[in-house]
C-alpha cells in the first residue's frame, strides 16, 4: 500500500476516534435524560396518586357538606332528621327564642312592625298633671351652632311615677329648635325617656 492510502486511512481512523467520540458524549447525555425521565415519571405517579387522593377526600367533603346543608325547608326530608345544633356559649341564640305562647318565635324585631298602625296611651288632660318639666337646648347637639328657637309643638313624654301621693304625673316638654347650619330640627330630651 502506497502513503497516499496511509494518509487516507490514517484521516479515517482519526474520523472514526473523532466520530466514536461524539457517540460517547450523546450517549452519555442520553443515559443522563433517560435517568432524568425515569425521576420524572416516578415524580408524576406520585402526584397523581396525591391528586387523586385529594380529589377523592375533596368529593366527600362536598358530598358531606351538601348532606349537612340539607333539612326539612330546603329538601324533602323531615323535620325529625334536622341537626340541631347546641348554642355557643355567650352567644345570642335566636333561633332558639320563643314569644309568650312558647312557640319558636320568627326573626321579626320586637314591638311595632313597618307598616302597622301604632296605638298610643291617650295622653292625660292638663288638670290631672302635677308638673311639666320643660328640657331645653342651646346649642345643636350635632354641630354645635347655636339654635333658634322653631314654631313647632314640642314633643311630648307624659311619665307615672308610683310616689306616696300615690301617683305623680309629670310631663317632659321636648322643646324644638332649628338649626340653621345642619339645617334639621332638634328636640331637647330628658335623660330619663
């Protein structure tokens, strides 16, 4: 064989060092995906074993919740089968409250409801009245101008009180007066109302 084929044979041998070189660099870094792969998919199994647990307890805590919320006026169960729940103690238990013939009394507040006519103690004649305690204002309980007095009727408290007479009737004159700067009127009051 001639130098010429030695020198091509020679730059072929170094291609092939060079070539099988190449090959065990990519075949390292495919060994190092391949591994990297592996630690994935074990990593995704776990968490979709966890999200599948998760899923599972999130459904029966909704299937719970939505039992819970069931009873008698918003389903077809009985009103036997309602949970009652004990008060808290401090607690304001108004579902628990009941109205002088001890039924669960409704949510309504107590005294006059809106839109019913209120009924009023007739007030008692002037001669029957042992004193009138008029209550006045100087300056506007709001902002603190002072008040002009206002042409309007004042506003009426008549109070019994057990004495030894045996009663005392009084009366608590509210006297009105306008404010010019809040622009409202205002009614002196008794402490005691």
């Amino acid at each position: 064989m001639g130098p010429e084929y030695q020198h091509q044979l020679d730059d072929l041998f170094r291609k092939i060092e060079q070539l099988e070189a190449v090959v065990r660099s990519q075949q390292q870094t495919i060994d190092a995906q391949q591994e990297r792969i592996k630690q994935l998919e074990s990593a995704l199994a776990a968490s979709e074993s966890a999200l599948a647990v998760a899923t599972s307890a999130l459904a029966a805590a909704e299937s719970a919740l939505a039992a819970a919320k069931k009873n008698s006026s918003n389903s077809s169960k009985p009103p036997s089968s309602d949970i009652v729940k004990p008060k808290k103690p401090g607690a304001d238990n108004k579902d628990n409250a009941k109205n002088q013939d001890g039924n669960a009394s409704s949510q309504k507040k107590p005294g006059g409801q809106k839109g019913h006519e209120g009924y009023f103690r007739p007030e008692f004649p002037a001669d029957q009245i042992d004193e009138v305690i008029e209550h006045t204002l100087t300056h506007c309980p709001s902002c603190g101008t002072k008040l002009e007095d206002a042409d309007r009727a004042p506003c009426v408290i008549q109070q019994v009180k057990i004495v030894a007479k045996p009663v005392k009737i009084e009366e608590h004159r509210g006297l009105p007066y306008w404010c010019p700067t809040c622009q409202c009127f205002h009614v002196a009051v008794h402490g005691d109302f």
